[in-house]
C-alpha cells in the first residue's frame, strides 16, 4: 500500500537540494517526534551516504538500486521499500521521476 498523506507533522519549508537538484527532499518531524523526509529524485545514477539507518518508500515512479558491498540491481515501485544499514551507501538508478518517503531509524 502507497502512502498517500501523513497528518500532523511540522514541515521544514527549506529544501535539501542534492546533486545539483536532481534529489529534492523535505524534513518533516512527526508529532511523537519521529523525523522522515519526502521528496523527488530525477533521471540520474547516484550515490547517497546514510549516516542513520533508512528505509526508502516509494510513493510515484520507480528505482533501481544497489546496496553498498552488493553487485546486484533491484527494482522497487509504488508501495515498495527498501533498507539501508546506518554509515553505509547506496547506488540509485532512475529513468522516470522517483517520489520517496525517507524513513529514518
């Protein structure tokens, strides 16, 4: 199942713009205090650092990926997840516009 609103939580309005804007985000803080960000990464290969564990959800387009210590590509699409550990990387591989949601954990 996508996720299609989260209720209540407080938006940072400023976005993080990374690879010369082709990942857009958004922090937001739920009202327990739990921080997620949403946002949009455009056609490109790329290369994110995880400082804290992620799960990427997918909420519009698709991705391929590739954990870091990993050879192998993996497809996620709407409704779909994927983990990342903490102080790791991935590869992300996008044709269409990906829209995620950053669980952070």
């Amino acid at each position: 199942m996508t996720t299609a609103s989260i209720p209540n939580v407080t938006l940072t309005t400023q976005a993080n713009v990374y690879f010369d804007g082709k990942c857009v985000s958004h922090g937001f803080t739920l009202a327990d205090g739990t921080k997620k960000s949403v946002g949009v990464v455009l056609p490109a290969t790329l290369t994110f650092n995880t400082g804290a564990a992620e799960i990427m959800e997918c909420v519009g387009g698709a991705c391929e990926y590739k954990l870091a210590g990993s050879d192998e590509w993996k497809k996620s699409g709407p409704g779909e997840k994927f983990s990342i550990p903490a102080n790791s990387s991935f590869e992300i591989r996008v044709t269409e516009p990906y829209h995620y949601i950053c669980h952070f954990g």
